[in-house]
C-alpha cells in the first residue's frame, strides 16, 4: 500500500492560474508530466522558452541557447549574448516605474520595532549606485572579486548587485566562520576587497565578528581594503564615490560572464569554490522562483537563510527579477520567543515561507510560544523547504499547523553547485508527504543503480542529471580536475550528484540523503534518513541522528542519537524500546548498537547535523573544522559518552 498524498491541486482553484499552469497552456501541455517530458526532450527549445517566459532583458540577444561541443563538462549558454544581473533585478524596475514598490523588508535581531526597514527599488537603486561609483574610485572593476562577511542586512543586497553591476564576482562567506575558513576563502578567490560586518548579534548578544576579519585580511595580500558595514564606514565608502546622485551604468556582461562565488561547506577536504554567472543564475534562479513557487509582485516572500548558503542568492536574485519583495532576517528564528516568525509573517502579510526541517523541528519542541495557530498567516499561500531530509512527523506539522492543509510544500533539492535545484514539486501536481514532486523543468535527472540503469520503481539509487543546464558551476575556481573528479568519474558523461533518491510506484520522488553518508551493516545498505525517519515516529522523539561505527561482526554497525519531545511528565522511552522502533521498519539486521539521549545534535549555524564529527567524538577522535558550528557544547557531551561507555 502506497502513503497517501497530503496536497491535491485539485482542492485549490488557485493553481489553475499559476505560472506553471500558464506557461503549460502557453505550451500546448496538458499535463505537467508532459511538460516535464518536453523540457528534457529538448532543452535548447525549453531553455530559450523559459528566459522568454522570465522576461529577460538582454543587451545583446544570443546567438544559439548551448554550446555542447566539448561535451557535457563545458557548456556554454546563451552563446554571445549580454546581460547584466542587477539590470533586470533593480535598474529596470525603476525605470519602469516601480520605484516606489518595496523591495526589502529588514528585521533585525532584536526585534525591536524601530529597528525594522523598508526599502524600496528607488532607494535600493541609488544604494547600489552610490557603492558601484565608490568600489570603481577604488579600483574594483570587471573580473575582480569582492568578499563579504555579514548576515542578511540591507547592506548585503547592496554589496550583491553593486559587484555584479560592475561585472565583478560577489562571494559571500558565512558571517560564522571563523579565522581560517574566512582567510582560506577570500585567498582562494583572490578577493581585493572585503566587507564586513564588525559585530554580530544574535539572541541579544553581541559576537566579535571584527576581530575575526582582521586576523583573517591580514594574511591575505590581495585584500586592499575593508568595509565595515555596521559602522560609520559605510557610509564614508559610499560617499568616496562621489555625487550621490549620479546613476552609474551596468557593464555589459557576457551571458557567460561569472557574477557569483560561492564555497561549498568543505566538510570532505578544502571548500570548493562553485562558479556562476549573470545568464545562469537568472535562468535558473528565475524559473524556480516563478513556476515553482508562484512569485508575484507585491507578495513578500521569506525565506530563513543566510548569505553564505546558496538560498541567501538565490532568494535575493530570484525573486527581485519579478518585483517579488524579500524578508532579511537578520536574527534567531526562535528569539526573544519561538513565535518570531509568525510574528513576521503575520505582520508583513508573508505569502511564501521556506525553513528548513531542522528550524521546523525545533519550534515543534518549543515551550515558549503561543505556536503558528495563535496568528493570522491566511495570506500564506506557498511553503518552502530544503537542505535536508524530512521526516513525516515534522513535515505533516509544518503543512497542517503552519499552512493550514492549503499550502503546498514545495520541498526542493539541488545544491551550491547548480546555485538551484534538480528535484522540485510544483503547484499543479499532488504531493505525499516529505516528497521532493518529481524533476525541475529543464531537469534532466534520473535515478541510477550501482553499474548506471535505470533504477527500478521502488528501489534507492542514485541521482544523476544526463543533461547540463545553465547553472551548473563552471569548473571548480582554479581546479578542472576536481570538478571532473566530483562530478563526472563516476559515470562516463553523467552529472553524479551524490544524493540517495527513489521514486514510488505513483511517480513521487524522495530523498535519503548522501551517498557518501550511507552505512553498509552485515551486507545491507541503508540511508541515515531512512534510520533516522524511523526513531521520529515515535512519539517522544523530536530529533534523531545516526552515524556508523566499526563493529568486529557487522563490519559498521548504527549507533542513533536522539533528542525528546518535552515529555510533560510521561515516561521516558527506554533504549529497548528505541532500538525496536527502528527494528520494526528495517529489520533486525539493522537494529542499532546503542541509541543515546542527548540534549542537542551538532549542528551548523545552518542547521545542517554534522555526523561525521559526532562520531568522531564519540570514538575519541580529533573532531576537525568546526569553525561552522552552532553548538561545540553537544560535540563535548557526546564525546563523554564514548569515554564513558555509555
């Protein structure tokens, strides 16, 4: 017996007029299957159709949609064609007299009313200029690369579409990082300049961002100049450049040209830095956020991000592109209460919300708060997720309490490296829970088993995409043969994305996590997903993580961390009992070692759970970066427990 789907379009009037269901009709489909079909059968036809459909503005019309003759590895898009990001993001907004619309709704740690903006296009506009006129005074110009190390503040768009204004490469460094991650990024992309943030404040509290940036620039020779954006001097940079009145013309780009750095998490050797340019990031970005997501002007839309993770560009970029204004949260999703985003998106009149399953998770635990029932959120008509897997428990919540069983889910999945998605749902098609829907239009991904078949109906394998698509990272930054390695050793002239996916006998496409993440237990091969969905359905499990350890007789054998539901004076569940809840939809042979109580997982600022080094924490090993982590006290209890056995 398959699950059931939890969203059916059909109960929903409003998905017959959204962007997809146009586009569709605009296309001769009559279904989204087939034109899914379509835009794979011919993704020259799909992808010239698309950034027509977006609207673009070009300075110069291309030629011919893909260059494939050094095969699949180095396409080139929209070949001889110029366009320029902030253009088509900012600039034509205003002149097209949108000026006085919203772009930007800030919010700030300390949830203070006065400290709240409202930026519109006009006012970004002449923001941007003002800091294109100061970085070209100070000699930033085309090919260049321009830093930043602060949260999702106003200023941080600014920077964004400044540097691509100029035709130079934004790279934007997680605000949490610390000295070493931050200098090895910035050497690696030769950065000339940084800007910074000097202190940040989370939960009330100050953190001295400063300190870090100065040691880092110090022992990169290429920085010539830092930015402290949260002081006097940023205001100071702005004005170096002059009048501030003077509009400053975008460069003529190359559809080809890189816009956008971004560093993978580097958490299997150095980071890697994924290269993007102005036609890719707007094609894909752009298709995402308006077919999957239905972005409208005037319907603000919020997602809890940062900067430093591909969502922070990708929410920026896409939803500009169609006057759709943005939520910055520049805080803690659970400060000064658990009802902060409810709040926000009850005050702001929030149409799309995207968190991941891990904030999910924690606010269903919180005690602090009146929960999302307790606000209006009827103007809600999307939701949003990605970076992990869900489990049922979290993902029927979120749709039940948080949309209402009206919202869909639009769980989606891609990567830094594509700067967007392979797997998304839309609004015309129905969903089960935790399901990613099916392909991204212009997609072409499958399901492979070990030897490169197709997988069959049921069965986990892994996720290619036989096809490129405008996005996909161009090399690695200074490193063909990593990105040959990552992406195209594994089979002959297929993108390996390192994902675990099946597809269930109605067509629904779900995920289980990384391939280099799985436990291989007595012969049997296993997901951490799939082990930790299974602790999340009993009743006191809030949160779970699994991580492998060698084992004398099973050669790895599971050992399950868990964090309870406040359990309001109801027993707590005893080991057996948990090792039994994994037992019954797995098997015996996958019956975990041990499963532990903890306070907390460790996780990174982004709420990503970092099983790797839990392990070695617990088998007593150096535990490695942890410059991205939220929480190092969870690292210590879980390394007491391997020193005392338990």
């Amino acid at each position: 017996m398959t699950a059931p789907f939890v969203w059916r379009p059909a109960d929903h009037p409003w998905t017959q007029d959204s962007n997809v269901a146009r586009f569709m009709r605009q296309h001769g489909c009559a279904s989204l299957a087939e034109l899914r079909a379509a835009s794979v059968r011919d993704i020259d036809w799909f992808w010239g159709a698309m950034e027509r459909d977006l609207g673009l503005e070009w300075t110069q019309p291309y030629r011919q949609v893909r260059d494939s003759s050094r095969g699949f590895a180095w396409t080139r898009w929209f070949v001889d064609g110029e366009l320029n990001v902030t253009h088509n993001c900012v600039d034509r907004h205003v002149r097209d007299g949108h000026g006085g619309e919203v772009a930007l709704y800030y919010e700030a740690d300390s949830a203070r009313p006065e400290d709240t903006k409202q930026v519109t296009f006009a006012d970004l506009a002449a923001m941007v200029d003002r800091c294109v006129a100061a970085l070209r005074r100070a000699g930033i110009g085309r090919g260049d690369s321009v830093g930043l190390y602060a949260p999702m503040q106003v200023q941080t768009v600014v920077v964004l579409f400044a540097t691509m204004k100029i035709g130079a490469k934004f790279v934007p460094i997680f605000c949490g990082y610390g000295e070493d991650a931050l200098r090895e990024r910035l050497d690696s992309c030769s950065a000339k300049i940084l800007f910074a943030c000097g202190t940040l404040r989370r939960r009330g509290k100050p953190a001295e961002t400063g300190a870090i940036a100065r040691a880092a620039v110090a022992k990169v020779d290429s920085v010539m100049r830092t930015v402290w954006t949260d002081t006097a001097d940023w205001e100071a940079f702005l004005a170096s450049g002059g009048s501030a009145a003077a509009p400053q013309p975008a460069e003529r780009t190359a559809a080809e040209d890189p816009c956008l750095i971004i560093y993978t998490s580097g958490t299997t050797g150095r980071p890697k830095g994924t290269v993007h340019t102005h036609a890719g990031c707007l094609a894909q970005m752009g298709k995402e956020i308006r077919h999957s997501f239905d972005a409208r002007p005037d319907e603000p839309f919020f997602w809890v991000t940062d900067i430093g993770w591909m969502m922070g560009p990708w929410e920026i970029i896409g939803c500009l592109l169609f006057r759709t204004p943005i939520v910055l949260f520049d805080g803690a999703p659970n400060f000064p209460t658990s009802d902060r985003i409810w709040e926000i998106c009850a005050r702001l009149g929030v149409v799309t919300l995207g968190c991941s399953p891990t904030l999910i998770r924690t606010l269903i635990r919180a005690t602090d708060g009146k929960g999302p029932q307790a606000y209006d959120l009827s103007r809600l008509r999307v939701l949003g997720s990605t970076g992990e897997v869900w489990d049922e428990a979290s993902y029927t919540w979120y749709f039940e309490q948080v949309g209402g069983r009206r919202c869909p889910v639009m769980n989606i999945s891609g990567g830094t490296e594509i700067v967007g998605c392979h797997l998304q749902p839309y609004p015309l098609e129905p969903l089960k829970a935790c399901s990613l829907g099916g392909p991204g239009l212009g997609m072409d991904v499958a399901v492979y088993t070990d030897d490169g078949q197709p997988a069959p109906t049921g069965t986990m394998g892994h996720l290619v995409c036989r096809q490129p698509a405008p996005s996909m990272t161009k090399s690695f930054l200074n490193d063909d043969a990593r990105y040959l390695e990552t992406y195209f050793s594994r089979f002959s002239g297929i993108w390996y994305h390192g994902d675990w996916a099946q597809i269930d006998a109605d067509g629904q496409w779900f995920l289980f996590g990384r391939t280099d993440d799985t436990f291989k237990v007595a012969g049997k091969r296993v997901g951490p997903g799939e082990v930790e969905d299974a602790l999340t359905l009993h009743r006191a499990v809030s949160e779970a993580a699994v991580i492998g350890v060698p084992d004398e007789i099973k050669g790895t054998a599971l050992v399950c961390f868990v964090v309870l539901k406040p359990l309001n004076g109801a027993a707590a569940p005893t080991e057996a009992e948990l090792v039994a809840q994994v037992v019954k939809p797995l098997g015996k042979p996958l019956a975990p070692k041990r499963v532990y109580v903890v306070e907390a997982l460790l996780k990174t600022r982004s709420g990503k759970i970092l099983r790797a080094a839990m392990a070695r924490a617990l088998l007593g090993q150096p535990a490695g970066d942890l410059t991205s982590v939220d929480n190092p006290q969870a690292l210590e209890a879980i390394a007491a427990l391997g020193r005392n056995g338990g």
